[in-house]
C-alpha cells in the first residue's frame, strides 16, 4: 500500500534521536575535558546511561512520537521545546536520585545548547523532507469521503491545495446518488474500498442517521480502516474544541487553550520567576531608587500605585505601578487621556518609556500576572464592556502580562468606544488560543523594541 512505510517512520526519528544526544554527548564530553586524555570509562558510562534513559523517559511520558501529517513548522518547534525542557529535567532530576554526579557543565553549557540546537535542525528537516517526498506522490493514504457538506467540501478543497500532507483523495461517496437507499450505496463503497486499497473514511456525520453510522463503524472496525468523522452543524465553530474523556465517556470542550497543559503551565511559570529575578537583580536593583527618589521629589505622595485589576478566572488582584500622578486621596479612578493634567512631569516620562510597569514584576513573581498575557483591566472597565463587547470575558481564562500581543500589535491606550474594544480583545483571544513560548519570546523582543523606538503610550 503506499502509506505502507509510515510504520518505519517512528523507528527512524528515535534513532536519530538517540544518535544526536550521544554524538554530543561525546563531543560534549570532549570539549570539556579537552580530549579523551582524562577519559574516565565508569564516569562516562553512567552519564551516558543517563542521558539516554531521562530520553526513553521523556518521550513516554509526553508521547513524543505521536506524530501528525498535518502540522504546522511552528507546532513541530514547539512540541521539540516542550520535549527537551522536560528531558533536561528528567536528567538533572534522574541523576538527583541515582547517582548524584556534577553534571552542571557538561549538560548545562555544551551539552544542552547543543543538542537543541541539533534535535531541531534534524526534526525539522525530517518533516520537510516527509513533505517533500509526499508531493511527490510518495508515503501518502487513500482516502475517500462518505456524504458531502460545507465542512466536507473545505477537506476536499485541504486535499487538493496541500499534497505535501500525503492524502490522495479518490472518491466522494454521496448519499444522496442512491435513492435505492443505504444498503445500495454501502456495498458500492465496500466493493470500491477493497478493490483501491483505501486507508481512511472521512464521514460527513451529518447526512446520516445513527442506524447508518453504525453500519459505517462494524464495516470499518472489520476491515481495519480508519473512520474520522466531520462535523458541521449549523451555524458552530468547532476551531477551537477539544475532546477530553471522563472515564470513558467523551466530553467535548468548547474553546481550547494551550495554557491549560500542565507541561506548557510549568514552562510559562519558570520563565516568568526566572525572567523577573533577572529583572529584580539587573535591573531593579539599581533602578528602582533613582525612580523613587525622583517621583518623591517631583510631587507628594506614596511611589507606588496600586489599583484592584481582574486576573486569571476574573480574580481580583492588586496590580502595581510607580506612582504617574498627582496624588489625591480617594479620588475616584477615571482612565488616563493623553496630555492627562494629573499626570506629572516625571510620571510623564515613566508612561512614555513604560518604566512605570516595572513594579508589575512583583505580580509576576508571585503568581497573580505573566510576563506575557492579555493586559489586566481595570475593574470598571469590566464592568462598562462585558455586555457590550462579544466574548470580552474570555481574555480571564489565562493570567493577565505586563505586555500582551494587543499591545505590540498598536491596540493600546484610550478605549473610548466598545468597536476599539473589540479590537484588543480579538488580539487576546487569539494569542490565547495560539500560545506558544516562541511567541512570548517574540512579543518581549517587539515590547522592547517600540519601546526603544517610543511607540504609542499605554495608558489604562
């Protein structure tokens, strides 16, 4: 059959994983002793049955070689940084346990960069030349469809534009060819079925009634072909759902988000207490009392400012800020305009350059906010858009940033009406639902970057 070499596909990406991290284990081993002179056989050994028992641990515990044909680049990075982030525990944590070895240069400065960098190059040219290969009309499944919809009619289309995924579409099976009825049109499809080899029935579940899909189910249970189902009802967006089981029941959840992942939870957390000690320890420290000398000396009034804002799940939390205003006690809150005469000349400068978000690090750090995340608002502001603006609510299923994707994308400052609203919330919902650690990454690089090049203030 001719996706009959997708079995040795597996087998192939676990050798050249295991061939990777024990060639630079080896050349990890050399540039740290600088050559084999003071090769010690036992040390060696052990650190190599390390190595390569934390990568049999890691890759079963988060299923690494569950590889899809549809995949993005970026979805086949990220899934190599989630498993090599819980591999280089795995070590550390395996080596705690048995045998307690100094490991801190050999895996932390050589071994880890480098093979990283070398797991990424080669997972990335093994999907590309899957692709490659597929277009040409190698390694791909014969499919066909049973029923045909608006859904259905979107795969066909995904077959026809994209050949590099390895589907070879043969046949549309539409009911509504047999007014004979469904027995007529079942024997047809088994009788194609068999005589072209197909691999997968992709089913409008719709155009048929729960007799008929049954029918569907035993032929290919028997037969030993995959029935994926396609959903289409009226009017519902099935973009966003996830399918999680309860036992054994199936229970579909509406929106999912990559942040509910317990692995993706811890790596998010580590890099926000990693990335605000070093602000606290290179930054802060030094900074700090030259802004609190200045905001004391420039009006009266405490340095810090810090106001109720909705968190994760809409808890209330108190978000800090340096102090940007003049300050009256028990004032009530109204947003800040530009050219706002309540602000002070130094508070001026701290919004312009966004050093007044620095104490936010403090949130950060314990738990309540993200160093990247859908900026938390207000709680008035809550209260004046969450009826009138769609899914305005949603942006509190993660932890609120100190910068967010709507931020670096210009949808910032002033909200005066909901259509500007709507805006920045799409901007939330989408990096909610598309999160990834190399996109954090790109939003701090862009937040440094229009900050350096004094971009539009942030003012809420």
């Amino acid at each position: 059959m001719a996706g009959q070499h997708s079995r040795i596909i597996k087998p192939v990406y676990f050798v050249g994983d295991i061939l990777i991290i024990n060639l630079v284990f080896l050349l990890s081993y050399y540039l740290q002793f600088q050559g084999f002179n003071r090769y010690n056989s036992d040390h060696f050994s052990i650190l190599q049955l390390i190595i390569n028992i934390s990568w049999i641990i890691a890759i079963s515990i988060l299923k690494a070689y569950k590889l899809y044909r549809v995949q993005t680049v970026i979805a086949v990075i990220g899934n190599v940084f989630r498993l090599l982030a819980f591999y280089f525990i795995s070590i550390q944590a395996l080596n705690v346990v048995l045998f307690n070895f100094d490991l801190s240069k050999i895996v932390l400065y050589y071994f880890i960069a480098i093979t990283a960098f070398a797991i990424i190059i080669w997972r990335l040219s093994a999907t590309i030349f899957l692709r490659v290969l597929r277009k040409k009309g190698h390694n791909y499944r014969r499919v066909i469809l049973a029923g045909i919809n608006d859904a259905t009619t979107d795969i066909v289309e995904f077959f026809n534009v994209h050949p590099e995924h390895g589907y070879r579409l043969l046949k549309v099976c539409d009911l509504k060819d047999y007014p004979n009825g469904f027995d007529k049109y079942l024997t047809d499809m088994k009788e194609f079925c068999v005589k072209n080899y197909v691999d997968e029935i992709y089913c409008s579940a719709s155009e048929f009634n729960i007799e008929q899909l049954n029918c569907l189910i035993d032929y290919t249970e028997k037969e030993v072909l995959r029935l994926k189902f396609v959903l289409n009802p009226p009017g519902f967006n099935f973009k966003s759902l996830k399918i999680d089981y309860y036992g054994y029941i199936p229970v579909y959840i509406f929106r999912s988000i990559p942040l509910d992942d317990d692995i993706n939870k811890v790596i998010k957390r580590l890099f926000d207490i990693l990335f605000s000690l070093f602000v606290f320890l290179f930054i802060f420290s030094w900074l700090f009392p030259i802004i609190a000398i200045c905001i004391k000396l420039d009006s009266k009034g405490p340095i810090f400012f810090k106001q109720k804002r909705s968190g994760l799940d809409n808890y209330h939390f108190g978000c800090y800020k340096f102090r940007s205003m003049y300050f009256k006690d028990k004032e009530e809150f109204v947003q800040a305009t530009r050219g706002d005469s309540r602000i002070t000349k130094i508070g001026a400068f701290l919004r312009r350059s966004s050093l007044d978000e620095l104490p936010q690090f403090l949130n950060v750090f314990l738990g309540e906010m993200s160093i990247v995340g859908p900026r938390p608002h207000p709680l008035w502001l809550n209260e004046k858009y969450q009826d009138s603006v769609e899914k305005y609510m949603i942006r509190h299923f993660i932890k609120p940033g100190i910068t967010g994707l709507a931020q670096v994308k210009g949808y910032r400052g002033e909200t005066f009406t909901p259509s500007m609203m709507e805006r920045r919330i799409k901007m939330d919902i989408f990096y909610m639902e598309n999160w990834s650690f190399l996109l954090d990454v790109k939003i701090i690089f862009m937040t440094v970057l229009n900050i350096v090049l004094r971009k539009e203030d942030n003012v809420i």
